[in-house]
C-alpha cells in the first residue's frame, strides 16, 4: 500500500487544518462538513460562515469533487491486475504436461541436451560413478543426469549439485508420492542414454551423433563400446525398459575368469545368484549384473593374478582387472578399468566339514554349507559355457535360498516391478 503524506496546512472551504501526516484521500462535500467540528478546526477571519450544499464545487477546490482515483492508486491498481496475470500464466504452465512443456525445437545446440544419462546398477562400496558423471559435465554443464538405485546408496555418492543431476530412489515410500520411484519421471529429454558404471564421457559429442544416428537409421536402440583394451564386440545387450536395466551376455569376464582358475588349479564352483540362473535356464539372471564364483582360500597362492591382487590392482595380458574388493575380504575381476562387469571371486575354507568363510554380506544365500557338495564338482551349462558347480545344486540352493527356488522366480523387490509396471 502506498501512502501520501497530507500537504501541510491547507485551507479547506474556509477552514484551516492543522499539520496532519495520514494518507491522501479525497473526501465530499457532505463528509467535509460533517467532520469539520470533530476535527477542532477554527475559521480565520473574514472567512464566510457556511457552506452551501448547493454551492459551486469549485469552491471545494479541485481534489474535492465526487469521488476519483489519483495518479497513486491507479498505480497501485495496476500493479496488481499485473500480479495477478502473472499468477495466472504461472498456474496454467504448471498444469501443461511436463512432455510438452520440455519438448521443444530440438536442433542445434541452443535447444539444449537432447538426451538424458541414466546410470542404474552400480556396487554401493566399490562404483565410479561421480566421476562418470563428471566426465559428462565438463563436457556439457547443462547435461541432464539421473542416478537410480533401489535404496539410498550407502556411503553417500558425492554428486554434484546442480539442478540437472538427480538422484532417483526407486524403493517406494509412504512419505513420497509414487511417481517417484519411477525413473522416468526423472526425465524430460526425448532420448535416454543407458551408461554402465566407470564409463567416460571422451568423445565430445557422442551423445548427440548417437542420437542422429538413431534417427536416421530407423533403429529403436544404438549402442557405444566402451573403451577397453579387448576387441570391441558385439555382447547381446538387452534393455528392459521395466526394469530400466540394460543386461549384457553372454558375460565377456566369466569365461576368461573361469579358463584362468582352471590352467592354475583353482578349484571353483558357481555360487549364488549364478548357480540359481545356471540351474533355471543356464544363463545370468535377467536382474543380475554379475558373476558369483566360489573359490577355495588355500588354492588362492596357485593363481598369479590372485597373488598380485592380494598386493594391489593387476591387469592381465587381456585387459582383465584383478583386485581385492574394497567391501571385504574377497576378489573381483572387471573387464577393463573402465567397464565394471564383474566377477566375484569368494574364497571359502573347510572348518569340521563345513565350508565357511571370513566375509559375510546381508545376503539370504550368504551362509556356510557342508563341504560334502563340493566333492565331488560338477559341469554345469552357464552364459554359453561349461562351468564347475556344487553336486546335488537343487539341495544347495534349497539350503541357501529356501524350498522351490528354481521353479519360482522371485524379482528382489516384487513391490518394485509391480509398481513399474502399473500406469
């Protein structure tokens, strides 16, 4: 509200008003007359004794008519019939779809990034993924970039803050509403780029020749290698956009991992999630990423890439990464430093006929087992090659995972695949 002050000592139809500080306002006739008196205001002499209603209004003076806005509150008036058209336009865009509000002219780089970077499976303790996500922001500040896990990843990622990285928690919630544990809520862009964890961005560009390529092709999915001292090959990607999930195989590491165990008299079996895919249809699990291996600690000194992990980080004659895994006391197998499929090696030792180990993960299938389903091995079919696996495997992964679990398929998290797939 904006006031002005009164002008002083103004004479008003023959009376003469003190020195008052309140707002302007224009005031009639009949209120002049009326309120003279209330207001103690004296007459100066010679000045006429009355006022005539009927009298000339120009004897009011100019202010002093019927009722009129000033220059103020025509101001004031039209600031806010701006405000609320403001409000308005502000409440209308609100209510567009978020599609048609962020899908504009998409050529050129004016019109902003045209695809968004997804990164979904990543280890919670051992992952390089601010750093991926770094490599896409020097490149590109404005870069759009979603990071879903299942649960809030512990320890905390470092990522940057800025608008355009989001950090997708796709474990429902009563407190969130749930589009949110949908990562495609996340994005605005017409295009979605699926990068595994320790990719770089290296290549200025790649994103937006990708995606001229799709266009130009016909083609629903391209894909990029990643750098690696390995070949570059075709691996039979298979994207799942219900689980947002993009699953390699055969695995390129489990064979060369498997063939190194074995020229150096490591004996090896198929553990976990690995021996239950083996058993139901002789592949990876579809919502698995990685390899699980059972080793036994006292043939560890017979492998040389297993004695240099135990000092420290060894790449092979392949390109292959052998390491200690920073979570515990076991060993894991990249196939390149900057591609992370993994296998995971999990050495294992005898203690009174019961196989046990110094590691343990909050896993149902983590637990110790008689060392009798181990003697003797045998072959099993598994990702396009014959591996080593418990004798009697449906008894073991009946101990380990519970009764029926061959038949049964189970998704980790039931709640969540249902609510990815409802809409």
């Amino acid at each position: 509200m904006v006031t002005l002050p009164h002008p002083g000592s103004l004479p008003l139809c023959g009376y003469e008003a003190p020195n008052l500080s309140c707002p302007w306002t224009p005031w009639t006739r009949e209120r002049l007359l009326s309120s003279a008196a209330e207001l103690g205001w004296t007459r100066p002499p010679g000045a006429p004794t009355a006022v005539s209603e009927d009298a000339p209004e120009a004897q009011l003076g100019p202010d002093f008519g019927p009722m009129r806005l000033t220059r103020c509150q025509a101001a004031l008036a039209a600031a806010i019939t701006l405000n609320l058209l403001v409000l308005f336009y502000v409440s209308w865009l609100q209510h567009q779809p978020r599609n048609s509000r962020a899908r504009g002219p998409r050529r050129g780089a004016a019109a902003g990034p045209r695809v968004t970077v997804v990164v979904r499976e990543f280890e919670a303790f051992d992952n390089a993924v601010p750093e991926l996500v770094d490599s896409f922001l020097q490149q590109d500040a404005a870069q759009p970039v979603v990071v879903a896990a299942d649960t809030l990843p512990y320890p905390p990622l470092a990522l940057p803050r800025v608008p355009n990285v989001r950090l997708a928690i796709l474990q429902p919630a009563l407190d969130r509403p749930a589009a949110a544990s949908r990562p495609e809520t996340y994005v605005a862009t017409e295009f979605v780029a699926l990068v595994p964890d320790g990719a770089r961005a290296e290549v200025p560009g790649q994103l937006e020749h990708m995606v001229d390529v799709l266009q130009a092709g016909g083609a629903r999915l391209v894909a990029a290698p990643v750098a690696s001292a390995n070949p570059a090959r075709c691996l039979a990607l298979n994207v799942s956009l219900r689980e947002w999930t993009a699953r390699y195989g055969p695995s390129p590491a489990a064979p060369h991992v498997v063939g190194v165990l074995e020229a150096a008299g490591v004996r090896y079996w198929l553990e976990g999630g690995s021996l239950l895919g083996a058993a139901r249809h002789g592949d990876i699990i579809p919502w698995d990423y990685d390899v699980d291996l059972g080793i036994y600690l006292e043939d560890v000194g017979n492998c040389e890439q297993l004695r240099g992990a135990e000092a420290g980080s060894v790449v092979d004659e392949r390109g292959f990464v052998w390491e200690k895994a920073v979570e515990g006391d076991f060993f894991r197998v990249q196939y390149s430093e900057s591609n992370h499929l993994h296998v995971d090696l999990w050495p294992f030792y005898p203690r009174n006929g019961v196989m046990t180990k110094d590691t343990w993960l909050d896993h149902r299938q983590d637990v110790e087992f008689p060392e009798h389903f181990l003697q003797p091995l045998v072959p099993l079919h598994f990702a396009g090659f014959v591996a080593q696996a418990p004798n009697n495997y449906r008894r073991f992964l009946e101990l380990k995972f519970g009764p029926g679990v061959i038949e049964n398929p189970e998704y980790p998290n039931p709640a969540l695949l249902s609510l990815a797939g409802s809409g």
